[in-house]
C-alpha cells in the first residue's frame, strides 16, 4: 500500500504542496541568479550579504550606476519580495531583475531581504527577519567606525532621512505590518520611515468585500485558504490584525509609522478591491500622513514582475514609483 506520508495535507493551493510527511514541494519558483558587478540592462550593481547568522537572514543590495566622484547620498529601500510567504527569493530572477529596473528609475539604494519562508518557518517569522532586516540597515544611520558587521555601501550612500519600505502581495502585507510596529517601536538611531509602498498586497478577511467571490467560494479562494497554512497558529485566523487591518482587536491605522503611503493595485488582480478598501481605512482613521492609490488597467497581480521585456504598464508602475522614492 502506498504510505500515507504521501498523501496531501493541503490540496488547491498551486504553488506549493505539503504532504502529511512535512515534505514541502515548491512547484512554480523563479530561478536564483547571482548578483553583478554591473547589471547590462540598467548599470546597476549588486551584492549579497548576511544580516544574522541565527536565525538565518541575509540580503542582496543594489546601487545604481554612479559616478566616480558621486558624494550625494541617496534614499534607500528597503524591499520584501512576494510569493505568498512560502516561495520566491530575495535572489530569484523574478526579484532580481524587478530591482535592477526599480533602482536604475528611482536612483536609489535598495536591501532587498531574504526573509525566512514558511510552512517550515510559519508566520510570524517573517515579520520578525524583516524587522530585524530593517533595524540592520538603520543602525548604518551612525558614524562610527565600520565593525565588519556594516555594508560600506549602505554607510557610504546611503541617506537615513530618506528610509522607505515596500514590496510585493507578500511583501507588501510585510512593509504594512513593519510600519505599524514602526509606529510604537522605536528603530536604530531613531531612523524614521519616510514612506512606504504596498504593490497589489496580500490583505483578506472573513467576510468579501467588493467584488470578491460570495459563498461557499469566498472560502474556497487562495487568499483564504493560504492565511492558514503560512500562519496556522494566528489568533483570530483569518481575522488576524496582520492579514486584516479591520479585524477585531486591531491597532488603529493612524499609527502608521510613516509619513507617506503608496498603494499600487491592477484592475484585473483579484486583490486589487482590497487595496482600495485600505486606503479608505487610512484616511477614515485619521491618519496625518499622505497616502496615494495608484490603479495600472488590464492588468493581474504583480504584472510587473518576471517580465522578460518592460511594457508600456511596467513602465508606468515603474516611474510611478520612482518619483514616490525621493
């Protein structure tokens, strides 16, 4: 008989399968690349670093093409990739050209984080290397003498005045959830973030909003039913603060910890009515910053990444973004 280790712990969720066993399969993963001295396409330069050693977190930082005597310092980003929690890389391909792109536009140094993936890491770890990711960079903010433990690049270029965070689905879930902490918890140096960018972020609830699927299947959606497997532990599931900014016992958005707010949705992605119904949330909650909603017609979730030549609407979202990061 075959063995029940081989037999599906969760079934319908397309990139990854679990198996009663614990074997994760990742089926639809963007392929690592290394990082370059010089991007062709854009001029960008890239590098990878370890942040911590245990737990495991580590980046790939981006510089723009610069000139010799280049002594302006430049905003930086700090990035968290999508892929529901549980696939992708801060060094897939996918992440790793969508960088080269974001930085050549916006001439910024970016940290793009290589946080830890669940199931085998379930939330809130992520949150957690995130954080602590971010904190990294922050105490670059100071003038002491390197310590073998600081990027030269980040020390050199980089203008703590100009901190922002954003990322995508995944990741844009991630830079609202380190925002709000930002917003009561003070970071190295007493950096402030500037702004934040959520693109197409993975929001949910119990109850549909908009155009969402009713019923029976509003249950049997993804955004649902992947809220469990990558934070099963997560009190009030579904419902949780982290995935649902209106759930029961949630913080007020007027802590956002920052001073800007972009949010980038597609017309066609099936997240996109959430990203609108936050950014009703934070204007209705009194919140004293700027926050813009940026919509890209004709288009699905994250269209922008893994595109093997930049469209009219990629260069749209691009420049969009650009003039955001100042």
């Amino acid at each position: 008989m075959a063995s029940i280790t081989k037999e599906l712990a969760f079934k319908g969720f397309p990139f990854i399968r679990i198996y009663q066993d614990g074997k994760v399969e990742r089926l639809i993963v963007s392929p690592h690349v290394p990082p370059s001295d010089q991007d062709p396409e854009t001029g960008v330069s890239s590098e990878d670093i370890t942040i911590s050693h245990n737990p495991s977190i580590s980046a790939r930082l981006y510089l723009p093409n610069l000139p010799q005597n280049q002594t302006q310092k430049l905003p930086i980003l700090v990035y968290f990739h999508g892929g529901a929690f549980c696939i992708e890389s801060a060094f897939s391909l996918q992440a790793h050209c969508f960088l080269n792109r974001l930085v050549s536009e916006a001439q910024v140094a970016a940290v793009s984080v290589e946080y830890r993936l669940a199931p085998e890491n379930p939330l809130p770890l992520a949150y957690e290397d995130s954080w602590a990711a971010l904190q990294w960079v922050a105490s670059h903010s100071n003038n002491q003498e390197l310590d073998g433990k600081k990027d030269p690049w980040l020390a050199k270029f980089g203008d703590f005045d100009r901190l922002y965070i954003g990322g995508d689905s995944a990741g844009g879930n991630i830079a609202h959830n380190l925002a709000m902490k930002a917003g009561f918890e003070s970071m190295s140096g007493d950096v402030k973030i500037l702004g934040a960018f959520l693109s197409h972020p993975y929001f949910w609830g119990s109850k549909p909003i908009g155009s969402e699927p009713k019923g029976e299947d509003f249950e049997k959606t993804l955004e649902y039913k992947a809220w469990d497997v990558v934070y099963p532990s997560a009190p009030g599931g579904i419902d949780n603060p982290m995935v649902n900014p209106a759930g029961e016992g949630a913080p007020s958005l007027a802590g956002l910890g920052c001073s800007k707010l972009l949010m980038c949705v597609a017309s066609k992605d099936q997240l996109r009515d959430r990203g609108v119904w936050y950014c009703d949330l934070v204007r209705e909650s009194g919140w004293k910053g700027e926050v813009e909603l940026f919509e890209v017609e004709g288009e699905e979730h994250c269209f922008h990444l893994g595109s093997e030549t930049v469209t009219e609407n990629v260069k749209k979202l691009l420049k969009r973004l650009g003039s955001f990061l100042v």
